[in-house]
C-alpha cells in the first residue's frame, strides 16, 4: 500500500492590519490615560492648596471679601438677588404667588390674632433678607432682635459679642444699624478652613437636646444640615425668649408635638376659638428628613445648589434656586427623564398634596368657628379644654406641611400623612363641638362667615378682634 504523502507545512502569515490596530488602541489609551493624570492632579491640587489671594478674617461677614478667593461662588450668590422664572408652585416672586394670603385666604383665619394674617409672603433670595425683615408688616415696634436671628450674618456676631440673652432681649429696631449683611457664605462656612459649621448656637442645641451632635454628621449630612438653621422650625422660649428648636423629642412631627404637649407654650391665642396656638416655622429640614431622597443619601445642597464644573473647576451654584430652574443640572444627575416629563412628574405630586392641604384648611377654618360657637351658646373653658387641645395640634400638623416650602415634594408620602392626620382630627373637633352644641339645646346649623376673599377675610376676623363678635347660630 502506497502511504500517504504528507502535507507540507503552512507558514503562519500576520495579518498585517493587527499591527496597526493594536498601535492605534495602544495610543488611545494612553492619550486617555495621560488626560485623566492631568484631570486629577489640576482636581488634587485645587483641592489640597488653599491659597488665598486675599486674607478672609475669622469675623468677615461681607461676601464680597469672600469673593475675591471664591469668583464663581460669589457671582452664583450675587444671582439671588435677580428673580428666578416661576413654577406652578413658587419661583418668582412677583404675581399672585408672592402673596399668600391673597391666593390662600382662610389662612387669614387660621392665623387670626398673629402676624401671619397681617402680611404671608413668599420669600426672595437670600440677597434680601435684611431688606425683607425690616419691611415686613409683621414686625412691629416692640418686636424683639431675635427677629433678626436668621436673616444676617451679623447677627450671630452680635450674639458673641452681647450674649445671646442680652441679644434677645434688645429691640428689633435698635440693631438696625448693626445689621447691614444679607445672609451669605459667614452664614455656613468657616472663614479658615471653609468646612461646613453653624454660625447659630440654636441648631447645635436643637441636636444636643435628642442626643445628636453637629461634629458626628458626615459631610454629607452637613450639606443639609446648615440650610436646617433657618430651614426648621423653631419657638421663642418661654421666659427667655432664645430661638429654641422642639427637637427634644426627635424631628417628627409626633416628636414635636411631645415636646410642646411637655409645656403650656402658646405663640398666640386664637381670637375665634381661644386655641393656644403654636405656630411652625418651615420645617423644610425636618419634613426632609423622612424622605426617600433623605435616606438615598441626597443633601438639600444637591438639588438647591448643585455642583458645576468649568474646566477643572467644580463648584456649588450658590443661587439656592428651585431645582426646576436647572433640572438638566439638578434632577437629571441621577433620573434619566425628559425636563418635561420631570416636570410633569414634579407637579402631579405636588397638585396631590395641594388638594389635601387645601381640604385641611377648609376644616380647621370651621373647626374653628365651630368652637365659637359653642363659646356662644356658653359652654365653659373647661368644656372646651379637650377640643381645643385637639385644634391646636390639628392645625400644627396641617401646618407643619403648609408652611414647608416645595408644596409637598421635599417628602410627598409623609407630607400627605401628616395633612390627612390633620384633617382627620379636625374632623373629631367639629363632631366634639356639634355634640357640646347639642348639650346646650342647639341643634341647628352653624352659620359660617363668607372668607372666601382676602377682604372678607380680614372683615370677619376684625370682627371677632373686637367687642362686636357675630352671631353664628341659626337659631330658627
């Protein structure tokens, strides 16, 4: 048999693109590697040297001093004092907005006897905040300089420099003088190392009375935490009259109203009911607090001043705007929505959460007048005493949400909770009244005023201010 011839071998021929491939990838990666090199250095260095141009004094409260290191912070803050585009729910100031008692007058009511039902307007910028608090209509003559707590730099100086009792216990108008510094990078910064600090002493009590402490937040934390010291809520100490967090009991709104069923403080009486009422204050932080965004580990600064970057330069936009304004730069960072659809989302749960604050104003507001009516047919204080209490915090529920800003949206969920519990237990009130009504041999209807406007409003409160209370009961 014939064996079979071999093949000759194959020589392996290269391929002669390969070559060529490789050598571009090869140059591409280190083109991309070396600009990353370069990337994190210029970042490395910018963060690690600290070289002032110009010396910022331990005491420096004018921002433009600060603005001579930080250019592209300070210019982002000037831009507060411009007006930004309105939203369906805040934004510009100007319009029907701007005036909340205009647009929402059972507030008139609600707020009947305080200075909320005097002037409710919608805040400007932090470059007016000197300007806004002395124009107010709500401070008046014998107004305290604790007023001044939150709207200037100068006045934690002050309050080094005074003491805080004696600070308090100066009037408004005598520290107008003194007071010329709209709220700017003192407020929040470090003059020396620019890390995150309270400037005011009541924040860092507020976290030391529930067993916190400013120095074990994250940086992260803090970012939300320094906005909390004018962004919470707070009360003027009875007896003292020192801005006092009610955080003794934690954030919540049940924890808050622990604090002050622990006292018999009253911001103010309510001249329909004779409701001891406590006011609140924008608890932005604390209704913050129970969100998802919260607990995702997203800071306030992260939506309302937001990193940019120009070059190798990334900085915070200090113009503390609504994220809406900028929502490629704000809520597009991390959900990936058309602006129009972030829009939509935004105003769907917000349009949610308005129609239940609105269904609890309307139901606080007969609460209210349903207790007068029992005053007139002569039910006692003391049979009152328990309806009363439930109005008080009926409405501070209601308004815990009410007065935070972003109608609902900073935490949707817990926003329309704390708005249903409201509406629920001013609905015990008008059935606790209808009862004592009934007690005292009435049982017709309670002939509630007209305040559908801001003018009716204000007439029928006027009334009740004075000796002329009207009559509520339809006694036919």
């Amino acid at each position: 048999m014939t064996e079979p011839t071999a093949s000759p071998p194959q020589s392996c021929q290269p391929i002669p693109w390969i070559g060529y491939a490789f050598f571009v990838i090869v140059l591409i990666g280190t083109f991309v590697l070396g600009m990353l090199a370069v990337s994190v250095a210029e970042r490395r260095a910018q963060h690690v040297t600290r070289n002032f141009v110009h010396e910022i004094g331990p005491a420096e409260m004018d921002a433009s001093v600060w603005g001579r290191n930080f250019p592209r912070q300070y210019e982002s803050w000037r831009a507060t004092q411009l007006e930004t585009p309105a939203t369906k729910y805040g934004g510009g100031r100007h319009g029907p907005l701007g005036d909340y008692l205009r647009l929402f007058p059972d507030y008139v009511v609600l707020f009947a006897g305080y200075g909320f039902s005097v002037q409710y307007r919608q805040a400007r910028g932090h470059w007016y905040s000197v300007e806004d608090v002395t124009n107010t209509l709500r401070i008046s003559e014998n107004s305290s300089a604790a007023c001044w707590y939150c709207k200037s730099p100068d006045a934690p100086r002050l309050i080094r420099e005074m003491g805080l009792e004696a600070f308090k216990a100066t009037n408004f108008h005598d520290l107008k003088d003194q007071i010329t510094h709209s709220i700017s990078c003192y407020d929040c910064h470090d003059p020396t190392t620019l890390e995150l600090r309270p400037a005011r002493p009541s924040i860092q009590a507020g976290f030391r009375s529930h067993g916190n402490d400013w120095n074990n937040l994250t940086h992260q934390e803090k970012r939300s935490a320094a906005c909390a010291q004018c962004h919470s809520t707070y009360y003027f100490a009875e007896g003292t009259g020192i801005v006092t967090f009610p955080w003794s009991q934690g954030l919540s709104i049940e924890n808050i109203e622990a604090h002050f069923r622990a006292n018999s403080y009253a911001d103010w009486v309510h001249p329909i009911s004779g409701v001891p009422m406590v006011k609140v204050r924008h608890a932005d932080y604390e209704l913050y607090t129970t969100s998802l965004h919260y607990a995702r580990n997203v800071s306030c600064a992260d939506c309302h001043a937001p990193y940019k970057t120009e070059g190798a330069t990334k900085f915070s936009d200090h113009r503390f705007r609504t994220p809406l304004s900028d929502i490629s730069g704000t809520c597009a960072v991390c959900h990936r929505w058309s602006e129009a659809d972030t829009r939509r989302q935004v105003e769907l749960i917000q349009d949610r959460v308005r129609e239940v604050r609105d269904r609890g104003a309307e139901m606080l507001v007969r609460a209210h007048f349903d207790i007068a009516a029992c005053m007139e047919v002569g039910a006692t204080d003391e049979e009152l005493t328990a309806v009363r209490e439930e109005l008080r915090y009926a409405q501070m529920h209601w308004n815990f949400v009410a007065t935070s800003n972003g109608m609902g949206f900073h935490a949707p969920q817990e926003s329309v909770r704390i708005l249903a519990t409201a509406l629920d237990r001013a609905a015990q009130v008008r059935i606790a009244s209808a009862q004592i009504l009934a007690r005292h041999g009435h049982t017709g209807e309670v002939l509630y005023p007209d305040v559908s406007s801001l003018t009716r409003a204000r007439a029928v409160v006027t009334q009740f201010l004075s000796d002329e209370r009207p009559s509520l009961l339809n006694r036919d």
